[in-house]
C-alpha cells in the first residue's frame, strides 16, 4: 500500500495531518536526527576549541560547512541517515557515520574524523537532541497556541464582563454570576498552568556512558571535563548574531545521572502540560453545556452539516473535539510522566521507544487548542436567553434575603426561606411578598425589594475586567 494521508494509521499524520504541519519539523524523527546532528557537531567544534595539541581549533571555514549541515538538514538527508542504519541497526551510529561521510571532501574535518561523537554514549547525544526538540515545541508551538486562547478568553471576559447568567451548583440554579467572570476563571487557571509550563528547565548530560566521564578521563585524566560537558551544554546556541563563533546547546546542565538523564524535568513539563489540557477540558465541557442551554449561538458556516438526518442541528463538535483530543494528550503525557524517570539500574531500554511518542502526546494537545480557538471564535452570545434563565430563577434571592435577615437577628432565616422556596416555583411577586413583610430597616428592605437575579451579581464583573 501506498502510504498516504487516508491509509495512515495514525490521525495526527492522516486526518488532521494539515493541523499539526507546525509541530511535525520539531518533533517527528526528522525532527530528531536533525538535533542529534547538532548535538554531535556543537560537541566536535567544543572539543577543537579545548586546547587539545592532538586537535587543533577549526577554521572559520570548516565552522561555517558544519553550521550549514545542521541548519540545511532535510528530508533527503534524513533517509541517508536510515540507509546507513539498515547496515548498522544503530540510529546514533547512523548519524555519526553520515557526519563523518560529510567530511570526505574536506581534508581539514576528515582529519578530525575520530573526534566525532568522541568518548560520547548514544544517550549523551539523544536526551540533548530530545531536550532541543522539547524546548523548540514549547517554546515555538505549544505556549503560543495556549497565548492565543488565552488572548481570545481575555477578550470574551471583558466582553461579557456585565452580562449577569445564572449559575449552577450541582445542576441546579445557584448565585448568579456574569459571563465573563466564568471565563476570566478559566483564564486565571490557564495563565497559571501557562507559566508553569514555561518555568520548567530543560535539561541534559553529556557524561558518558554511566554518568562519570570514564572514557573521557581515560583519554585526558587531567581535563575538567565536567565544566567541559557544562560549557556545551549551556553555551548560547549559533546565531546570525555570533555567527560561527558559539557552538552551544543554550540548555540546562543536568550533573548527576546514569547512563541516561533521568527525565525528571521531561515528568513536570508532561505534567504541566496536562494540567492545562485538564483545565481545557473543563472549559469545553462547560461550554458544550452552555451551547446546549442556548447561552451561546454557534456563527453558521454555508455548507456544513450538522447531522446527517436533522436538518436544524448545529452541533458543537469544535467544543467535543477539543475535548476528546485533549484526553487523548493527557493519557499519552501521564504515561510518559509516570515511566520515563524509571530505568533498571544504569539503564534499560524502555524510554527509547516511549520518547518517540512524545510528538504524538503533544501533537493531540496542539490539535485539540486548535478546535477550542476554532469554537470560540464561532461563538455568539445570546443574552435574550441568560436574561429568560435569570428570570424564571427568582429563587437565588433567597441567599441574599436569608443574609440580611441575620444581620438584624430575624429568627431562624435560614429555615424561614427554606420552607418558603424549597421545591416550590418562586416569582418577583412571591419573593418581594416575603421582604416586604420583614422586619428589617427600611433602606435594606428597599434595597432587597429592587434586586433582582440579574442584579445579584457581586463583584463578578469587576473580577472579570481584573482578568
């Protein structure tokens, strides 16, 4: 069979294949030999510029050949590499061969060849390219699509920030509130998941093979080679700015593990993560529960289909697609959260092919933010139905009545509303019947005689704005 986007087996590269093209070059394997590349070029050049007599700095030219490997890697240099590891069955070998084919043409590099991936294990060059991968799809992808729902619900709160809607506890008609405080309440969650996810450091090691730097003393027993794999690690990355003169990873240095970094930080980014995937899914909920109260409309588009036998249906799939994509994610990141920081002593096997899911866990994340921003911005408020709610609801002003009865002592106001309202269907005229029989001070008996459930409200749309 030819592979295709409706014989994929996945739907992240089948169905929804043009939703995810942002996070497909940072994380689908292309993605990945890609940094293992710049992982073992960034540690040759380090290694030029150590002082070392048997390897002498590289030249401006040879800088220059190498960064263009790395910033020109494709497609077609991708599938040499897997050419190379059908001999091999080694992918990190596979790279480091294909570095060292490059250098043929090159006498100044080929000289050097040995010096590629020197005294390095596959693990030194995968949590590195892994971390690279991890950092660019966060910081490039994944933040910037939750800041664009985050913007749009910012707007939504101020928006709505007056439009007073009845609230429900348990399913039931409870203390009104305003549309916008609803969502500025999902936009403080989601700010703080948000920065969570952004405040997590990315780590790596290059240490060898059980984390102790055997081989590398072996060569050179008197070089630091802690501060060595430390410069690599955290230099800046090259840029138009340094040109070829930094030759770093721009990452966090991780100084203790075994043969494999112990994902640690990879657990609280995935944890991070789903925890505003869960905040999302929660939104979605509520607003597939609002649409179907008839609070918001969805805008029409000309042509779609609601159902393939009820011509009137206008569903609200954006709001059920987010959220099935977002679970999807957070099962897949829970995993990895929960499996990765376990390895059988120095190290075993299991994470190898458990990180080449983390793409798919982030990918269903991204794909579900996109269905959110795709529903809300369908979304039209229908204030004719709050207000119908709000004033079928009469009895919420039995929270503030009950209030105000203690305040002056009335006996038992509690009991009092509730044998009045319990169960029983509550009008303006019922309720101002039960105040104006009070015995309260005149200016609070008028204040409760002129509020009513859309004016029961609180500091909900001063709370909004703030947001």
């Amino acid at each position: 069979m030819t592979f295709s986007a409706v014989s994929a087996l996945s739907p992240l590269d089948g169905r929804y294949a043009a939703k995810l093209e942002p996070l497909r070059p940072l994380m689908s394997e292309l993605g990945y030999m890609r940094r293992r590349v710049q992982v073992e070029v960034a540690w040759f050049v380090h290694l030029s510029d150590a002082g070392f007599k048997e390897f002498k700095p590289l030249s401006s030219g040879a800088r220059t050949y190498l960064l263009k490997l790395v910033k020109n890697f494709g497609e077609a240099d991708a599938q040499a590499i897997k050419e190379i590891e059908k001999t091999t069955n080694h992918d990190v070998k596979a790279v480091e061969y294909w570095i060292k084919g490059k250098f043929e043409s090159r006498p100044e590099l080929q000289k050097a060849g040995e010096f590629v991936h020197f005294a390095c294990t596959s693990e030194d060059i995968n949590n590195t390219s892994h971390a690279l991968q991890l950092r660019a799809a966060r910081n490039i992808v994944l933040l910037p699509a939750l800041d664009r729902l985050l913007l749009k619900l910012r707007e939504m709160a101020g928006a709505y920030a007056d439009v007073p809607m009845l609230s429900r506890t348990h399913g039931q008609t409870a203390s009104p509130t305003t549309v916008g405080k609803e969502i500025a309440n999902v936009v403080m969650r989601l700010q703080t998941a948000c920065d969570r996810i952004s405040g997590v450091k990315i780590l790596a090691k290059m240490n060898g093979a059980v984390g102790n730097y055997n081989a590398h003393l072996s060569a050179w027993p008197d070089f630091d080679w802690e501060a060595f794999s430390r410069a690599v690690i955290e230099s800046p990355e090259p840029t138009a700015e340094t040109g070829v003169q930094t030759w770093g990873l721009g990452l966090s240095f991780q100084p203790y593990s075994i043969q494999i970094e112990p994902h640690d930080y990879m657990a609280e980014l995935f944890d991070a993560v789903a925890r505003a995937n869960t905040i999302l899914i929660d939104w979605s909920r509520d607003v597939w529960g609002y649409v179907s109260l008839g609070y918001f409309k969805q805008k029409l588009r000309k042509g779609e289909v609601g159902s393939s036998t009820m011509p009137h249906k206008v569903n609200p799939i954006d709001f059920e697609n987010a959220e099935g994509n977002l679970g999807l994610s957070n099962a897949l990141l829970r995993h990895l959260s929960e499996k990765l920081p376990i390895s059988r002593w120095q190290r075993d096997l299991t994470d190898s092919t458990v990180l080449r899911n983390m793409g798919v866990a982030l990918g269903y994340a991204l794909l579900a933010y996109e269905s959110l921003a795709a529903g809300l911005n369908k979304l039209e408020i229908n204030k004719p139905a709050i207000a119908a709610d709000l004033d079928a609801s009469w009895e919420v002003l039995a929270e503030p009545i009950q209030t105000v009865m203690r305040r002056y002592g009335l006996p038992q106001p509690y009991e009092q509303l509730k044998n009045f309202t319990r169960g029983a269907p509550m009008t303006r005229e019922l309720m101002q019947g039960f105040i104006a029989k009070l015995e309260i001070p005149q200016d609070d008996k008028d204040r409760l005689l002129a509020m009513t459930p859309a004016s029961y409200t609180g500091k909900a749309a001063e709370l909004a704005r703030r947001a």
